[in-house]
C-alpha cells in the first residue's frame, strides 16, 4: 500500500486534510481561485466567473492574481485558526496556468511554512510537471478521471488542447487516458499522495466507473470520489438525469472493496472556504457582507424562500417543471419547513403567450409573498417576472438549508 512509503509529515498532514481523513468536520481549506484557462472542455463543465449563487466545481466570485491569493490567506488565517489547507481548483486546471500556481504557493509557503497544499488537475499536463510538483512542496493531488475506455471518454471531453494541436472525439479520449495514468505513476514514484474524482453520468459512464478503480488502485492511488454529475446550465449535459444518492453510494461501496472511497465530498466551489459542507468563502469576496461567528447572516426580520425540490432534501428541480413548492421561513432560529404550495406547472412546452402570462400571474398568488424562489435552472421569461416583482432568484444544486442561508445572506447585503 502506497501509505506504508508515507513519511511523518505526509501522514500528519494527511491527518488533517479533509478531504483525505475523516476530520472533515475539524480543519478547514481554502481554494484561491488563480487559474482561469482549461486545456480541455469536459461536456459538465460551466466555468463561470462573478456566480454567487452557485455551489458546484469551476465556479468562482473572482480570479485572483497570486499577490491577491496571499492577502486573502493572510486574512482567512487571521479569522480561522483551524486552517490547514490551501487547494487550487480551478476555475480552470492549475498546470496550464503554472506560473501562476507557482507563484501562488511560493508566496503562501513563504508566509507560512506549515501549511498543506494540494492541487486538482484533469491530469493533462500532469507528467510534465512531476518534478516542479515535488520541489514545490505539494503533498496532496486529485486528478479527475472519468473513464479509460476512449469510446467512453469521447462521450465526456468535447475538445482537448495540448501542444498547439486540438483533439476531439476517441482521438481526445485516448490521449487524455493515456496521460492521466502516466502522471499517476509519476506520482507514486515522487510518494505523493493521490485521489481519483469520478464524474458519475447516468447513461454513459456508470458502468464502468468500477474498472477505473480498480485501475487507479494499481498505480498507487489512496482513494477515490465519486460525484453525482451536477448538470450545469449552458454545458451539453444540462438536460442529463441527475444520479440518486441511493445509486451513489451502492456505488461507492461497490467500489469500496478495492479502493478506499470518499462519502464527505461538497463538491466544492473553485473559491471555497471553510470547513467541508460549511462554505463561508462569501464573507471573504470583495465587498461581502459579513456573517456572525455561526456562519449564519445576521437577521433583522423573516424571510420566506420557496424551494424547488423533487427529493424534498435538494435544491435540485427546474422552476418550469415545479408542481408544489417546499415554502420555508428564516429567522434567528434557524429555516424552518411551514408549508407546501400547489402549483400550475408553468412550463408545458405547448402554451401560447396567453396561457404562460396567466400561468405566471396564477405563479404570483401562490408565492407572491416570498422574498426569494431556490431552484436548480430557470428561463429568463419567468426570471425577469420574478425578479419585476422583487422576488429575488437563486439557481443552484444544493441542500436546501445551506442554499437558504446562501440567499438569506445576499438578501441582507443587498438591503
């Protein structure tokens, strides 16, 4: 096993990572969002800059330059004396953008020379930069691997860039494969420590996420993920199936039996900070509103948030399907589930302009009085009607309360 070859810092410091342990809950991380360009365009992936209501990978508020990323650490350290991590994550890959990686680190590990670093990389450029990885002292690396099979990964890459040269189809597949399990060996002759993320997409890869484990197993790799897709608007998978948390996790222990699996992953934001599921990077963004010690906005008055739910757990249903919307107040207390409100489903493909403006008028009486509609996509039609009457919108897949102390909070700036 590939931690036998550990050494006492690497351990200890596997110790406290939370993505690598199980102290999820204890140490925090922060990603500092300094590589903006992607050498490859995965058919999940939305890159978007400036996107506050959004929690999911690739997403940021900003872009960083390393001199910025510094600052910032130094003020996060300031307020969390529980900071262990510093991640890049994106929004793009961090070894196509390796000056600024570079840069990034050597001017955090100059100011702290304890912390962890650790990068997230589509694995690329991974090879290449085996030896500036070790001298920069990185210890913990992901690497996203979706499939081994160049007829499965042509299904998931659009177009990869690499040397000048664009590839596509089984052409772009079988290259990203082949230096994917190139960089992971390099890593496991350089004892760093790696985990394997894998996109689960119904209908296309879940059945062969196994033989990818077990693959990644034999070139040393300490553990995998397996994440749900999030179908991101604007990507060719946003009408994809979602995956189930029951299909998750048979998954995952299935795969169990040959890897050590990852059940704690938030799927993060290339900006996130905090401890894993308790993401506060919004009162570190330029301008924020800041939060009271809980991490909760401070509240001076009710809200009522209608959340567009099918498994009553998630932000998780488009607003133009929703049938009944989950209605909750906020206040000091907590969020709190007070009803549920039928609705008209407003999008039935088939109505003339008449029949929407009714459908939305009828929409207004049911959920008038909300101060702010959660949902996981939304038309511009129904959102600029929405937002005419001052009810604020908020698109992302995430658990409800977390996405209700997400609006509450940019309600408040906002007022």
């Amino acid at each position: 096993m590939m931690e036998e070859k550990w050494t006492i810092e690497v351990r200890e410091k596997t110790e406290k990572h939370p993505c690598y342990c199980d102290s999820d809950h204890k140490y925090a991380r922060m990603h500092i969002p300094v590589a903006p360009k992607c050498n490859i365009q995965c058919n999940y992936c939305n890159r978007k800059y400036d996107c506050q209501n959004e929690s999911r990978p690739g997403v940021t508020s900003e872009v960083l330059s390393p001199e910025e990323a510094l600052e910032k650490y130094k003020l996060v350290k300031e307020k969390l004396s529980n900071l262990k991590v510093v991640g890049i994550a994106g929004p793009g890959d961090p070894l196509f953008n390796f000056e600024e990686t570079k840069k990034s680190l050597e001017l955090i590990k100059n100011y702290d020379p304890d912390v962890t670093f650790c990068l997230s990389t589509n694995g690329l450029m991974l090879s290449e930069y085996a030896d500036e990885i070790q001298k920069m002292g990185i210890t913990h690396l992901t690497v996203t691997i979706n499939a081994i099979d160049p007829k499965i990964a042509a299904q998931i890459y659009s177009t990869v860039y690499y040397k000048g040269k664009i590839y596509t189809g089984e052409e772009a597949g079988a290259l990203m494969i082949e230096k994917q399990l190139l960089g992971l060996e390099k890593m496991k002759e350089k004892g760093i420590v790696c985990k394997v993320n894998i996109v689960m997409v119904k209908g296309i890869n879940e059945h062969h996420i196994e033989e990818v484990v077990k693959k990644v197993r034999t070139l040393g790799v300490f553990m995998s993920n397996i994440m749900p897709l999030i179908p991101a608007k604007g990507t060719k998978f946003e009408n994809m199936p979602l995956v189930s948390n029951a299909e998750l996790n048979a998954l995952r222990n299935q795969c169990s039996i040959d890897l050590k699996q990852m059940y704690h992953c938030r799927q993060c934001r290339a900006d996130a900070v905090g401890i894993l599921g308790e993401d506060i990077s919004f009162d570190f963004r330029k301008g924020a509103c800041s939060t009271n010690k809980t991490g909760k906005p401070e509240i001076q008055q009710e809200y009522k948030i209608a959340i567009a739910s099918k498994t009553g757990r998630l932000i998780d249903q488009h607003f133009g399907h929703v049938k009944e919307f989950l209605v909750y107040k906020y206040t000091e207390a907590g969020a709190e589930l007070i009803e549920k409100r039928s609705v008209d489903q407003y999008c039935n493909g088939s109505e003339e302009c008449e029949e929407i403006e009714m459908k939305m008028d009828r929409m207004l009486k049911v959920i008038g009085d909300c101060n702010a509609v959660l949902c996981l996509r939304i038309g511009e039609a129904p959102r600029k009607e929405l937002e005419a009457n001052h009810i604020h919108i908020g698109e992302m897949y995430e658990e409800i309360e977390k996405g209700i102390i997400k609006v509450v909070t940019q309600l408040k700036c906002a007022s």
